[in-house]
C-alpha cells in the first residue's frame, strides 16, 4: 500500500482555505500536516476539509501558530502539545496514530519556532523548545515503529539548502546553536526524507519580499525526518514548486513524502 504524506505551512487557513481546497482535490495525499493555521480550533473549516473525505483533528491558538492534520485513513490517537513546559501555551505540536495494513504509523506535525529577533527571548525559546523536542523524539524512537517528524522547523540544514548561505547565516535559522540541535536528532537516528532521495538544491519557501519568487531566492526549511522504521518504507519526496506560483499562495509550499506499507 502507497501512501502520500505532505506537510504545509499554509500561512494562515482562512486566507488559503480556497487554495489548499484545490491542492487537496487535485493530489488526494493520504495525511497533510498544516502549520500557521493561525485560527481556534472552533475557528477552523472543517467542513470544506471534511467534506473532501478528510478527518481533521486541529491544535489551534488565536492569531498565532496552529497546527492540524487531515487524513483519509482515521485517527487511532491523537496528541496535542510538546511535553516538558508545562507553561508553554503556544500551539505548536499535534501527533496522530494510525492504523496501515495492521502496522501503527505515528505522524507528527511540528511548528518550529522561528527565533528571530535572535537578541530576544524568541531565540532562546527556540533551543529549548528544540531540547524538548530531540527529548521527545528520543522517547519516539525507543517504540521502534514508523515515525514520521514533519513540519516547518525554521531551520536550514545545510549552505546547498540556501540561494544565499551567507545572506542568511546569523539568523536565528542558520546559525551554530540550532544547526547543533538539528544534527542532534540527525544523529538520533532520524533521516532527512529529502536529502535520502535527492541530493540537488531545492527550496521550500520563498519571501514575499523583494521579488524572492521571481529571483528563486528560496530556502530548504520545510521537512520530513523519519525514524528508520519510516525511512525503510520511504519511496520519493516531491516538493509541489508549483503552487507558490498560484493565486494568492502561501510563501511555502507542500513537501510530500511517499511511501509503501
């Protein structure tokens, strides 16, 4: 059994509500994790979703961040939040469980914090909800199923993931305390779906500032890391380019990995 499993930061669910309708009803993936839904979960429309032969399950906030999943295949479980602060209220995290041809798949749908100004609290916030996350993760892999990690984590991995890796070095996204924290869950045992099947520059997300589309003056920030479990069934990756030329896009487009169970 092929399945397609994509991740989007839609940037804002009542904005491109139209434009993932489309996307969703032109590919039919099997799961999609959104991030910046940037709505409640009472707020979300579920309904245009639903009625697309989705369940929708959402970890909302108002204004800010959010987090949801749809899939075609039902939920077994779902969790909501990244343990270990019980203080941190941002919406950042939710995890489903399903059930594939008699074996559990775990998806979990991540909304990195950003980081910048990296002179305020924002990027400290940033490496410790990173700490978390890699302790998080650790738990993860000691259930030695398939896991899939995806989202938009804000990071950089490499210079070849960058039109410009100089421009952007410093910032919160490309600098030395989080590219450690990233190579921790690497060394973890998690693989870069992407970089498992593809070894060119492809880039996930443009500005819409200063004609970055137009230049392709992308970055490479939008992921999926797999547990070797999930790494072993992994097919292809396919970035959808295309959709950051739609009607008012997103500045990110859809990842998707595929893979057989």
């Amino acid at each position: 059994m092929a399945m397609r499993i994509a991740t989007w930061n839609i940037n804002g669910i009542k904005a491109r509500l139209e434009l993932l309708v489309r996307w969703l009803d032109e590919e039919k993936p099997d799961i999609v994790g959104l991030q910046e839904i940037k709505t409640v979960d009472e707020g979300f429309p579920a309904a245009e979703i639903e009625a697309l032969g989705y369940n929708v399950v959402t970890h909302g906030q108002k204004s800010w961040n959010g987090v949801a999943l749809l899939s075609k295949v039902p939920f077994d479980e779902v969790h909501r939040g990244l343990p270990g602060d019980e203080s941190d209220e941002q919406a950042r995290l939710i995890e489903g469980v399903f059930s594939v041809e008699g074996a559990a798949i775990r998806v979990c749908n991540i909304y990195l914090p950003n980081g910048n100004p990296v002179d305020t609290e924002r990027f400290p916030y940033k490496l410790r909800w990173m700490d978390r996350l890699n302790a998080f993760v650790a738990g993860r892999l000691q259930l030695e199923e398939p896991f899939i990690l995806m989202g938009d984590f804000n990071l950089i991995p490499a210079p070849i993931d960058a039109h410009d890796p100089d421009a952007w070095w410093g910032d919160a996204l490309y600098r030395p305390e989080s590219l450690e924290r990233f190579r921790s869950l690497r060394n973890m045992g998690m693989t870069d779906a992407l970089r498992a099947v593809n070894g060119e520059q492809i880039f996930t997300f443009w500005d819409f500032q200063a004609g970055a589309w137009r230049r392709n003056a992308g970055i490479r920030i939008d992921h999926l890391m797999l547990s070797p479990q999930a790494a072993d069934r992994l097919d292809d990756v396919l970035v959808h380019k295309d959709v950051r030329g739609w009607d008012k896009p997103s500045d990110h487009v859809p990842v998707e990995g595929t893979f057989s169970f």
